[in-house]
C-alpha cells in the first residue's frame, strides 16, 4: 500500500466508514437490548423490531441508491447520508417513546442503504482511475472488511458501556451517540476529498474531473504523465457522449424502475434467478443475525437459566464476562472475513460457500442440542414434585463451539462470497437489476428473521430458533452443493461460459428432470425485449441481445451487497 497516493488511501478509508456504520448499526442491537428493555419497558416482540426495522428501511432505501449517486454525485450523497444519519442519531438519542426508537432506527437503515451504494461507487471509481488500476480490488474490498470490523466496533462500545460507565439509559448513547460520532468523523474526512473523476466528466465538470485526477495520482506521475491524465480524462468524456439520453445506468445493485419494459426475458435467466433467490435466502435464514447479536444473551440462558424480560424487571444485567464472547466473536468474524477477501481467488467461491455454509449447518445443530432438554442436569425438586433443570457441561461446551461455528462459517462463505457469485453469475445487461432483486429480497428475509428468535422462544421453547435454522440451513448446504457452480473467472459479460457452467451442474443439467419444472413459467417479459434477437453476440459486445441497442448502459465494475 505504500505506493498508493495519500489523498487516494484517505479517500477510501473515509469512505469506507460506510461500512463501519453498517456494521455497528446491526451489531449494537445486542449490546443495548438490556438497557433498552429495561428502560423502555419494552416486550421481546418489540425488540426484535428495533432490530427488524433497520432492515427494513435498508430494504426500502437500498433500490434507489444508485439514482441518488448518479443525480447528486458518489462522495456528495455519501455526505447526505452523514446528514441522515445525524437525524437518526438525534432521534435515537431523544426517543422517548418505542415508536421513536423505530422511526430512529428505520432512518438509520434507509441512510446505510443509499451510503453503502456511494461508498463503493466511489472507491471503486477512483481505483479505476488510479494509474494501472494497480490497486482495485484490494481498495474496494476494504468496505466488506469495514462491515465486518462494524460489528467488533459495537461489541467493544457495549462491553465499555456495560462494565464502565453502567448507565440505565446506555441504549442512548450506543445508539444514538455511536452513529453520531462515526457519522461525523465520514463527514469531516469525505468534505476534504475529491468527487469521482468519472462521475464529474459524465456530468461535464471537464477542470473538476482533471483536477480530481491529479488528486489521486502518485506526485512522481502528475507531471511527467499529464498526457496520460487527459487522456483517461478524454476516455470518460468520449464514453459519457456515446451514451443517448435515454440510457439508465443500472450500477451497484439498484433496481431500475423506469425500464420496466426494457426488461429482459427472465426465461433465459431464470437458472441465475433461482440461484440468486436461494442465496439471498439463506444467507439470513441461517440466522446469523440473530445468534452474532443475541450471543450474551444465548450463553446466559445457557450458563445461567437466563430469562431477558424477567431480569430487565429486577434489574439483572447480563454478567460483563459473557459480553466477552461477542468481542471474541466480533474478532474471528472480522479476520476470517478479511482472510477471505484476499484468498478467495486461491480457494475458490464454491469451495468457500461449501465449507462455509456446512459450518454454519453443523454449527446449529450444536446449538440446538445445546437446549435440548435430554441433555440437562436436574437441579432440584420442589414440595410439589415440580422439576428444576439446570444446563449441562457438556450444553455449554455446545453453546461455545456453536455460536463460534455459525460466526465463522458465514464469514467464510454468505458473508463476502454472494454478492461475488451473484454478479458473476449475472450477464451485464441484467446485473444491476439482479444485484438490485438480491440486495431487497436479502434485507427483507433479514428483517423477518428477526422476529424468530425471542418470539419462536417464547411460544415454542429455547431450542426452536436453532432448530429451525439448523433445518433451513441445512436444505441450503443442500442446494450449494448440487446447484451452485464455482463462478471463479466468469465475467458476467461471457453469457456462453455462464451458461456452459451451469450446463456443467448436474441440478441444471439435461439429466435431471426437475431443471425443466420451471422453465414454461418464465415468460413474463414484454415480446418487445426480444427485438433484433438474431443479431450476432460478436456484434452486440457478447452481451445478451434481448436489450435494444439504445437501452441500458453497461457496467463491469465490482459489486457488493453487503450483510
């Protein structure tokens, strides 16, 4: 990283604080759940949606975060959203009532689903127009690590606020003042960098753009390369002029909504869509979200008989030493996740989805043993012949190496290795649309999973959320291993070679009967999209010929959808 300009390293470690608040945002929901039903008053119901509605205005806001960085620039509406989330905060800090923490809450995701869009937009773009692209896929992995190091950022907050400071009303400040803070260091570093290169030639700011350039180029290249800035200037300028007025650019996952007829025939993609939906699936109903937030409170129902809504009435909090565990936990996510960014070219993405996805899988089943009521010790007996129990050793030991498995497992495969597959799997004409279909349908799933876990205790016992992740974990771990090919190398662009490895996959082969079940019900595409069909593939660029020449712009860059 040593050669890499100054303003070009700031830039992106700005921006990536994008993902930071992303991952605080998810993460600190179980570190302030004790003050926060304890102060409120609220119901488990009601806590499950603070947690809920976070991904709910992701779900809302996420589609539309592309159209907010065309309009008012990638480094300008990642400075918006520092606006919002300066809303939010101060709600979350002044709520006085369950409905203003929702509303904070609900602001809190919408924001984070427009500044993730923008951070990788623009760290994207500038590594782009850094000199050779040396650097570009290491710069913008770093918003996915930052997400992961999200997490540990809010286990440490909660684990000081907790053993330190003790405050009744904690929720505040971690909700509240956490985003503040984070929020405000993005803004003051974001307001000193340039604005894309790319971005500003598109909208005709030809000396800001030159500018720009020269910002994020090495000083030993400014002048001695001058030539070679105009040049990559006039590249940007000569493709923005190419462009006819009417194209939309479908960039960075957002769902298009003004192309509708200019879709194209979803039967020659439904193999990819049914892959698509499966992942965004079961990335969130394996429940990760749940057992990496409620980790203090699964080992204290299991060392301690723990009951969260009886102890924020007499006022028990959780012993400080199990909040140890999310800081553990918080570190192996955040360095498995970094390991596999930079590895997974080596390893391979179906490799890493099999053995992440089969760890997570195992995983759950130790958790839900560890709840099982064969496996615990009787405590004592009352007058009344009434049975006490009380958790095993050996249910501990299950605990442990459960939560840490189902951690682990999605850092090594949902986490970094989907949005992968999913936008090599996608041909480019479609995957910004794709990206946009998986981003809304992940944080929906995510949102109603939220709701499973307090709940499915309270009406079916302590091991029927672990049980019911294990299962539908286990139908996932399932599907990756005879329905999700390895992408690695595939641009999206090659529709032959997409197609040739999904051929290859015995799930989607001619040998197995069930691949032509669907097919006949794929066909709700307008016949408008099927236009100049026989037009030759080396003509069109290799990309899909059911779009017009004149309609959607094309995009190669990485994408990220982020959990």
């Amino acid at each position: 990283f040593s050669s890499i300009p100054p303003t070009l390293l700031l830039a992106t470690l700005y921006a990536s604080i994008s993902g930071l608040l992303f991952g605080y945002q998810m993460g600190i929901t179980g570190g302030a759940l004790h003050s926060l039903i304890s102060s409120m008053g609220l119901t488990s119901a009601q806590a499950e949606s603070v947690s809920s509605f976070f991904f709910i205005g992701l779900m809302v806001a996420s589609p539309f975060g592309g159209y907010a960085c065309d309009r008012l620039g990638r480094r300008s509406s990642i400075l918006y959203t520092d606006g919002v989330f300066f809303l939010a905060s101060l709600i979350l800090f002044l709520a006085q009532n369950y409905n203003s923490i929702l509303a904070g809450r609900f602001i809190a995701g919408c924001a984070s689903g427009v500044s993730l869009i923008a951070a990788v937009s623009y760290i994207s773009e500038l590594a782009s127009a850094e000199h050779h692209h040396a650097h570009r896929g290491a710069l913008v992995s770093t918003v996915e690590a930052s997400v992961s190091l999200g997490f540990l950022v809010s286990y440490l907050a909660a684990y000081g606020m907790t053993v330190y400071l003790d405050y009744e009303e904690g929720w505040r400040l971690l909700f509240g003042a956490g985003t503040f803070f984070l929020a405000a260091v993005q803004w003051i570093g974001m307001s000193k960098m340039p604005e894309s290169p790319e971005w500003l030639a598109e909208k005709g700011f030809h000396d800001k753009a030159h500018a720009a350039l020269r910002r994020i180029t090495p000083r030993n290249l400014r002048d001695s390369d001058d030539s070679s800035l105009a040049g990559r200037l006039a590249e940007a300028e000569a493709e923005v002029r190419g462009r006819s007025s009417e194209q939309v650019p479908l960039e960075y996952g957002e769902v298009n909504f003004f192309l509708i007829d200019d879709c194209p025939q979803i039967k020659h993609y439904w193999r990819q869509a049914v892959i698509v939906a499966f992942l965004a699936i079961a990335e969130q109903t394996c429940g990760h979200i749940n057992i990496i937030n409620y980790a203090p409170v699964i080992f204290a129902e299991v060392f301690y008989n723990y009951n969260e809504e009886e102890a924020a009435k007499n006022g028990d909090a959780i012993a400080s030493e199990l909040l140890n565990t999310t800081i553990i936990l918080g570190v192996v996510k955040f360095v498995i996740t970094t390991f596999v960014l930079f590895e997974v070219d080596k390893l391979g993405r179906r490799f890493l989805l099999k053995a992440g996805a089969g760890t997570v899988t195992v995983s759950l089943l130790f958790l839900a043993l560890a709840f099982s009521v064969k496996l615990e010790d009787v405590e004592s007996i009352s007058a009344s012949g009434e049975i006490e129990y009380s958790h095993s050793h050996y249910q501990h030991v299950l605990a442990l190496i459960g939560c840490t498995g189902v951690v682990s497992g999605f850092a090594l495969s949902y986490g970094p290795i989907t949005w992968l597959v999913v936008a090599e799997l996608s041909p480019s004409s479609i995957r910004g649309r794709m990206l946009g279909f998986y981003t809304v349908l992940t944080h929906g799933c995510a949102a109603v999973i939220s709701y499973t876990f307090f709940s499915g205790q309270a009406v079916h016992g302590e091991a029927f959320p672990f049980w019911l992740y294990f299962t539908l974990s286990l139908i996932s771990f399932v599907f990756i291993i005879i329905a999700v090919p390895d992408t690695g190398g595939v641009a999206g662009s090659d529709v032959d070679d997409v197609e040739s490895i999904l051929d290859n996959t015995w799930f989607w082969s001619s040998d197995n009967p069930l691949s032509f079940i669907g097919r006949p019900f794929y066909t709700l595409c307008p016949t408008g999209c099927n236009k100049r069909r026989n037009r030759s593939r080396e003509e069109l660029g290799r990309i899909d010929s059911c779009f017009d020449d004149d309609v959607g712009a094309i995009d190669e860059s990485p994408h990220f959808s982020l959990s």
